[in-house]
C-alpha cells in the first residue's frame, strides 16, 4: 500500500497550472530535474517552499539555508514561474492549495510529510487535481541528506 494516490497527469496542453512543494536547502541537481518534472506537466509551476520553523519541526532541525535564502535560489529558475513561502502554521496546509487550484500537485519521489492520503483529504475540501509522484534523478548523489553528510565529512577532515 502507498502513502499517495496517483491520479494520471493530463497532457501539458490541458494542464494550466502546477503546484509543487519542498524545503530545497543545498539546491542541487536532483531539485533542478524535480523541477523540471513538474514544469513539464503544466504551463505553470508554483514552488511552495518550506518554512524554517516546519522543517525545524518536522525533520528536528534547522535547514542550514534560510528560507528566503532557498525561496530566492528556486525564485530564480528559469523554469520556476513563481516561489512562495508556505505557511507555518500545519493546520493551515491546505491554503496554498487553496490560494493556487492547481490542476497538478507534483510530488518528489521520496516526499512523505504530508502526503500521505493527500487526494482524500484534497477531495474532502473541494479539490480535485491530479497528484504526480516524480522520477528521482540519481538519488545516490543528489539527496539533501546525502549532501549534507559529505559536507559534514569534509569539514572534519
């Protein structure tokens, strides 16, 4: 059993706008190709980007960017029509969403928080959109925690 529903994505032509969320500290190829991913399913990507106190909260510590740091560094993209800050308040979740209506919600392969029985609870509130799990791309190299590790090694030898 998954902690997702896929719903088929429809094709870029049919598909207007796509919402895609993350914390995106140490932003690296693999974010570049999820990105990418999700920009390919629609004419445009919105890029919801954690809040330090929800990683802090949810991961048990702090990003080592901040997040107007990482909101500026995915703001920048090409393929990235707009960034925004989520909220920080878990209860309030579902506003991006909300705000957005996105016809796609574009997943990384290994997201967990807050995916699990996402279209239930997306249909339980009145919204209906296709829910896409994305392809990893080399996640022997390219994964945060990975990142941070071999940082993390670097700086004690």
């Amino acid at each position: 059993m998954t902690d997702y529903v896929t719903i088929p994505a429809p094709t870029r032509h049919h598909t207007k706008l796509v919402l895609a969320f993350g914390t995106f500290d140490y932003l690296h190829d693999g974010h570049r190709s999820f990105l990418k991913q999700a920009k390919r399913l629609g004419t445009t990507l919105v890029v919801s980007i954690a809040r330090d106190v929800t990683v802090k909260r949810l991961k048990g510590k702090n990003p080592v960017n901040h997040e107007r740091q990482r909101l500026a560094a995915i703001a920048a993209l090409p393929y990235v029509d707009r960034a925004v800050l989520a909220s920080t308040n878990p209860k309030q979740r579902f506003s991006i969403i909300k705000r957005f209506k996105p016809n796609v919600i574009a997943l990384g392969y290994d997201q967990t928080h807050f995916t699990m029985n996402l279209a239930v609870e997306l249909a339980a509130i009145g919204i209906r959109c296709a829910i896409v799990r994305l392809k990893p791309h080399h996640p022997e190299r390219f994964k945060s925690s990975l990142i941070k590790q071999r940082l993390a090694e670097k700086k004690r030898t």
